[in-house]
C-alpha cells in the first residue's frame, strides 16, 4: 500500500518506520523543514532505541520524508494524521493541528482513499473532519480511526508486535482495507467504530494512570504501618483479575500521554455534564504528589535547605530523552526552592534537561554518577534506568553520612543500609 504518515513527532516517525518494515511504500510528512531534512539522513530527532537503524534500512528505498502535501498524498491509498493534540485551555484536546492537516491535504486526495487519525482525539472528531476534507476535494473518501498504544523507549517493539490493532471504522471497504493491512502484524485486530476506538485509547491510559495512583496510594498506607509494598504487589499480583504489571509505585506518572489524556478526558466528562468524576481526582492526586512525597522526605531528612542533592534519571522513565512531565522537572523546582543544591543525571536527557530545567546557581549536571553522588547528602534514584539500577552504590566511598532515596523501588535496602546509607523506599 502507497502510505502517507502527517506529523513526524514520536507516533508518525515510528510509524512510519513500522509501516515501511512491512514493505509498504510510506511518505512522512512534516511542515518543520529541518525536521524532514534530518529524517531524509537519516537522522531521528529524538532517542527511542532501535529506531534510527529501521528508519535507515528503509530510507530511500520505500521511505521518505518531505514537506510537500502535492508530493505525499496524490498517489497514495492511506493518508495517517500522526500531529499533535496539546491540551487546551480548560483541558480538552486541542484539535487544532489536525484540523489543519485534514484541510491541507484535501485537495491533493487520490479517489477513493482512507484519512486515517492517530493522533489522540476525542469521539466525535470524525464528524468534524468530514465537512472540512469534503469543502476542498471532490475525490470520494472516508474516514478511519486508527489509535496508537506504544510506550516510549519500546516504541519499536510494541509497534512490530502490539498487543492488538484497533480500527475504528463504520465502512466496510475501509474496514476490510485496513484489516487486510494489519494483517501481517500478527495481533488481534479489533474493529469497532470511531467513537468506540477513540473512547478506547483514552481509557487504557486512564485506566493505566488510575493502577499507578492506587499502588501510589497504598504506598501511603504502607508508610503508616509495617506493610511492604513490594510485599503486597506479591500478594495481589497472582490474581488473574489484576495480574503483575504496572503496579510499580513512585513520584506519579509523568510523559506526554497519561498526564494529558487524563486532563483531557476528565475535562470531557465535564463537557458532558459529569461534574464529579474520578479523572478529576486522579489528576489531582498525581499533580501533589511530587511536593507532597518531598515534603515527608524532607522531615525524615531534616530538610532540604543547604543540602547537597544528587537527582539521578532526569527524563520521564527509562530509554528515552523525553523529560515532558517528567518526574525530575517539578522535584528539582521544588528542591532548588528550599534551598537545596542540585546536581542531575542522566544517560540521555543531559541535553533535553538544559531548556527543560530552569537556569539557577544550584543546579548543575554530570555525566557521571560517581561524580554526582560522592559529594551528595542525599542520592535520590528517580527513574530506573538500568544505568543507575545497576549502579553499585555500596562502593561508592561515602564522604559524609548520605541518605538514599529509592524512588522507584529499585534497590535492596538492607545492602544499601550496610554499606552505610540511610535507605528511605516508597511504601517500605
Ligand atoms: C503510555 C501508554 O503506556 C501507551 O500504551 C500509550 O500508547 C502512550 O502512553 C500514548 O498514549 O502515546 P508512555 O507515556 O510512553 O506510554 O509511558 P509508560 O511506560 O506507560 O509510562 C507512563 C508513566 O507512568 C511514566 O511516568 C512511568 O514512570 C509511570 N509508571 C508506569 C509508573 O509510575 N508505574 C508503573 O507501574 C508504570
């Protein structure tokens, strides 16, 4: 099939690589001219592992990259609108990036061709689509949802092989297009309507977002007695009604999905009349838990003023660069705010960090966790990355008695505790 993929963010480069590894012949398209001349040599714009080598098998072969709707979307059968949705500003989705592309690449459209929307949007957007696309073309086409589930730092792998492929579609030629499509893919392939799929995505990732609020919450508990949270994941986990995933408790989550999605569909529910709903909360919850979690770190720790703060993992989780949302910005605001002295680290975000993180006169950044750590009165280990999990803390000479603070679970406290660290765990 002859694919044309808009927006060369995150999902559309992905995208289109996996679209291409499957032999088609697919064209991304961006207007960011330096983006497209990037991609064109084979250059990804962000780090997600494995990418670039697709990217590279493919590139001028049946992939390219351009700026030109007259170019991308003449001859092909399946144009994906991969742009952004910001959220606006009483939190729904802010559609205006997709309305744009559906009105560029209108008039360019092949008889007989699928629009297809990626990109996270609300039920209803189709119809909203269809009178813009119809006002500039004359060719006969439909529309399609087609909602994205890869995770950031495993995009590659969960794209070559999803747990399902979800086509939200009322038209049977579409329906049977696309299928035939995804077919190679090797998953379910779940056919519903548009409002279904899109009602779909948003509710995996607040449903995702609610698992890791609740084991946040009962962390909580955990701390106000003799129960292990670890221990109790144990517990529950062999449930198959709740089974062992992402059930990892720590400083909330973070990324440009679940923070936005939860927002977005709260701020919905809210359009449709449900004032009180549980999204309200979760978001809510999520948003204090950084300074409220740094705040009782702080009474065990005996403040943070004047202290000396290794903050290791600065973007939103593992294998990634992102640091949208990410967990470190609002816990090294709040540090620097009480008087604390930073350093940061991370193995790939160093960079992202320079205009993510405010300029200040106490915060600076390594390259090495030795160095970040040694001087520190407290190492706060706040993303897994398996750089800093695998680290061995305990040789590490101590200069000073040090805290640790093992936001994410990852460490054994009793070898950290022997080695001569004041271990502090979430829900432990
Ligand atoms: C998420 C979803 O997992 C994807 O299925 C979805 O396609 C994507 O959003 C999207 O909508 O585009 P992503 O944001 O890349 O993917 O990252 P996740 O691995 O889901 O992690 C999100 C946040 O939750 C991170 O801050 C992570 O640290 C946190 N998390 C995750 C926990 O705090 N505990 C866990 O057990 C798991």
């Amino acid at each position: 099939m002859n694919i044309t993929i808009i927006g060369t963010g995150f999902v559309g480069v992905v995208s289109a690589a996996v679209y291409a590894s499957h032999g088609h012949t697919v064209t991304g398209l961006d207007i960011d001219s330096s983006k497209i001349a990037q991609l064109n040599q084979g250059k990804v714009p962000f780090y997600e592992p494995g990418l670039s080598e697709l990217i590279n098998q493919h590139l001028a072969k049946n992939l390219n990259f351009t700026t030109e709707y007259a170019e991308a979307i003449p001859s092909n059968e399946l144009i994906i609108i991969a742009v952004g949705t910001p959220s606006a500003s009483d939190g729904t989705a802010d559609l205006t990036y997709v309305k744009a592309a559906a009105k560029s690449l209108a008039p360019h459209l092949a008889e007989n061709s699928i629009v297809a929307i990626k990109s996270t949007v609300p039920p209803g957007t189709l119809d909203h689509l269809q009178p813009i696309i119809a006002k500039h073309t004359s060719a006969r086409f439909t529309l399609a949802s087609l909602p994205e589930f890869l995770r950031e730092g495993k995009a590659v792998n969960d794209s070559l092989e999803p747990d399902r492929v979800v086509i939200g579609a009322n038209n049977q030629e579409t329906i049977d297009r696309l299928t035939k499509l995804h077919q190679p893919f090797n998953a379910p392939i779940i056919v519903v309507s548009p409002d279904s799929a899109q009602m779909g995505k948003y509710t995996a990732n607040a449903y995702l977002a609610t698992r890791i609020t609740f084991i946040n919450q009962i962390a909580d508990l955990c701390d106000k007695n003799g129960a292990d949270i670890d221990q109790v994941i144990q517990v529950i986990s062999p449930d198959h009604r709740i089974g062992p995933h992402y059930w990892y408790p720590g400083f909330g989550y973070g990324g440009s999905c679940f923070p936005k999605d939860v927002k977005e569909l709260a701020a919905y529910a809210k359009q449709t009349g449900l004032d009180h709903n549980l999204l309200v909360e979760l978001n809510r919850l999520n948003e204090e838990r950084i300074p409220k979690l740094l705040r009782r770190f702080s009474e065990q720790i005996d403040g943070w003023d004047d202290k000396q703060v290794a903050v290791l993992g600065l973007a939103f989780k593992p294998h990634t660069n992102d640091m949208r949302e990410a967990p470190s910005i609002k816990t090294i605001e709040y540090l620097l705010n009480e008087g604390a002295i930073v350093t940061g680290y991370d193995p790939e975000a160093l960079k992202t960090a320079q205009t993510a993180l405010p300029s200040h006169d106490k915060l600076t950044f390594s390259k090495s966790i030795n160095e970040a750590v040694t001087q520190a009165d407290v190492v706060l280990a706040l993303i897994e990355w398996p750089q800093i999990v695998e680290f061995d803390f305990t040789q590490t000479k101590l200069n000073k008695p040090q805290w640790f603070i093992d936001a994410r679970n990852q460490f054994n406290a009793s070898e950290l505790r022997e080695a001569g660290y004041e271990y502090l765990g979430i829900g432990k």
